[in-house]
C-alpha cells in the first residue's frame, strides 16, 4: 500500500473535524454570541449542505487541474476559514467561516477520496477508498468529544486554534510528501445526475440520506439533550462522546465484517431496522445512567455500519459507474447531515430537545421503507447503460 494514502487519510481526517465540532459547544457559542441554539446548530446545516452540494459542483469545475496543486490551494482556503472563524465576534462573521470551510472542505474530502485510488496497485483501489473513508468516519464522530473537551477547557474557538495549527501542518505534508498527481477523466454533472433514474441506485442513495438526517436530529443535540434528560455535567457529556465516538469508529469496521459475510443487502436492511429500535428506545433509557450508557454503545457502532455496507451495494448495482456513486453517496450522507441538524433545531425551538430521538427515529423507518424498495424493487440499470454512452 503506498504511505501516501495514510497520509491522505489525515488530510480528510483534520478536514472533516469541522462539520460537527460545533455539536459539542452549542451552548458555548449561542451564549458568546448571544443566539439561539436552534441559530448555532444552523451553522451545521448550511455547512454540511454546502459540503453535499459544492462536492461534485467543485469537482467538475476544477477537473483540468494537477490534483496537488489543487489540493494546497484548497488547504490555503480551508485555512483562511478557520482564522476567520477563530477571530469572528459575531454570528454573521462565523457564518462566513462556515461557508469557507464547506466549500474548501469539500473539495479536499473528494480529492482525498480521488487520489487515494488512483495512485496504489489497481488490486488495492477499494482498500484505498475504505482506509481514507475511515479517516472521514472517524473525524464525524471525534471532532465533536475533541470540540467539546478543548471548547469546555479554553473556550469555543480552541478546537478551531487546533484546527488551524493542524491545517498548516497538512499543508507541509503535502508539500512535501505528495507527488504531482494528474487529474482522471470526469463525467459532466449532468451525467452524474442521471445515475439516480435507476430506482434502485435512488432509493440506495437514499437510505444513506435519511439514515443520516434520523441520526444527526439527535446526534447533533447531544448535549443539550443530555443535559435535560440526564442533568448531566460538562465531564458526562464528554464521556458520553468519547464512548459514543470510539463505538461509531469500530462501526465501520462491523459493517464491512457483515457485508462480506452476510452480504450487503441484508446488512443494510439488519442495520436500518435495528437502529430504528434505538432511536426509539433512547429516550426511555435515561431512567438510569448504565442503560442509557449501553444504548449509547449500540446507538455508536450502528451509525457507521451502514456506511460500507451501502457503498459496497451501490458500486455492484452499477460496477461502470462507481467512481460516480462514491461521490453521490457521499452527497447524499452531508445533506442527510444538513437536513437532519436542521430538524433537530426546529424541534428544540418548537418543541423540546426531549422529542429530538422520536423525529429522528420516524426518518429512520423511512431508511427502512427506502432500503426495501430498492433492494427488492425493480431493476432499471439499463437506463444507467444508455445515460453513460
């Protein structure tokens, strides 16, 4: 395996450390700034929604370009969003560092996931893709324990000090350690899109989609939802993020175990299914600290279990268009991260942070009914043939 993958796999890693972090500080930055937490958790929607759009957007904008080039002018970006961030002193100003971070942010994640295959053996492209998605996985679901540790300890903008020192650092690595990478022939948007008129690659698409919005209307409210529920103390919290963040690691994992034992359809269906029952079931294990310690295990591992699981199925449906489907996939899971850290505020506004799970858990069921469809659905992957000709 070229070193060079492991290194991208740090790259994505730092890059990814953004899009959540601000979970674990909410109440940190709505009390700075003086806002609602329901205006704070915005600033993950309008970030991942950016992220699931600018993507494939930026990819085809820039596919002329010599790929390390690209990727230090995009790390220069990311960096100018982190300062911005880092000395804003007001909620418009982070706003602005929101956008930058997206936009860069999403740009250096796919090229991560570009250039890993394309620069080791053609017999370790998938290994390739599955160490830098690791890396990605990992940053969701650390970034927000290591936002609200350092957030808690020296204030909200600390996780973005860190970031930034780490940014330059990637930015010397690559400089470098990275060889002149050559841009791969890309398909136009246009035909992207039209891979999602096979039903079943839809509805695949769509699992992830909705899988990750139940997910996040809670996960991105974690901590006020612990805090109400729980009365729990800044150190509970954190413990409950670092166990919720080394189950979800050791998630993917597991899902890529089953998938290459019981196959991938029925890991995506065992994985949707289960994780409905605990959504539901959280909010009642909060009558005591052991049981709701446990769900929050499960709840962990089961959330990136069905990340390799889809991937695996989407890339047989259509093996001519998988680089394709990696990109689309990956769309589809930050937008299900907009939607549903959108939601989760909406409900803390509305309702009560109480009935986060329970919303988040009905979107899960539509993961099921969307999983079904596809999987035993009708097969059009003709229409895919004669849109890529």
């Amino acid at each position: 395996m070229n070193k060079q993958v492991y290194f991208l796999t740090v790259v994505a890693f730092v890059v990814g450390m953004v899009e959540l972090i601000i979970g674990g500080i909410l109440d940190l930055i709505a009390d700075d700034l003086n806002v609602g937490l329901g205006k704070v958790g915005f600033l993950i929607t309008i970030f991942s929604l950016i992220f699931a759009i600018g993507s494939p957007l930026l990819l085809v904008w820039t596919a002329s370009m010599e790929r390390k080039r690209l990727m230090l002018i995009s790390l220069a970006v990311f960096f100018t969003g982190n300062v911005v961030t880092v000395f804003s002193l007001s909620y418009a100003v982070v706003f602005i560092g929101r956008v930058i971070l997206a936009l860069s942010g999403s740009l250096l994640v796919i090229l991560c996931l570009t250039i890993a295959p394309s620069i080791v053996h053609p017999k370790y492209r998938g290994r390739a893709i599955g160490i830098v998605s690791m890396g990605i996985s990992a940053s969701i679901v650390l970034g927000l324990p290591v936002g609200l540790l350092m957030g808690n300890a020296f204030g909200w903008r600390a996780p973005f000090v860190l970031i930034t020192f780490l940014t330059v650092l990637s930015a010397v690595g690559v400089s470098m350690l990275m060889d002149r990478v050559q841009p791969n022939p890309s398909y136009p948007l246009r035909k992207q899109l039209a891979t999602l008129k096979n039903r079943k690659i839809f509805f695949g698409q769509t699992v992830t989609f909705l899988f990750l919005a139940g997910h996040t209307t809670l996960y991105a409210y974690l901590t006020p939802f612990a805090k109400t529920t729980l009365d729990a103390s800044g150190t509970w919290v954190s413990v409950i993020y670092l166990i919720f963040g080394a189950a979800a690691v050791s998630g993917g994992g597991v899902g890529g175990f089953l998938s290459d034992t019981i196959g991938s359809k029925r890991t995506i269906l065992l994985t949707t299914l289960l994780f409905t029952l605990i959504m539901f079931s959280i909010p009642g294990a909060t009558v005591a600290w052991p049981a709701f310690l446990a769900i929050v295990v499960i709840w962990g591992m089961l959330s990136w279990t069905l990340a390799p699981a889809t991937q695996s199925y989407l890339m047989g449906l259509s093996p001519e268009t998988s680089d394709i489907q990696q990109s689309l996939n990956n769309s589809a899971l930050h937008l299900g991260i907009a939607v549903g850290s959108l939601v989760g505020g909406l409900v803390i506004e509305r309702a009560s942070v109480e009935m986060n799970a329970v919303v988040g858990g009905s979107m899960i069921v539509l993961a099921v009914g969307a999983a079904i469809v596809s999987i035993y659905g009708d097969d059009r992957s003709s229409i895919i043939e004669k849109q890529m000709d």
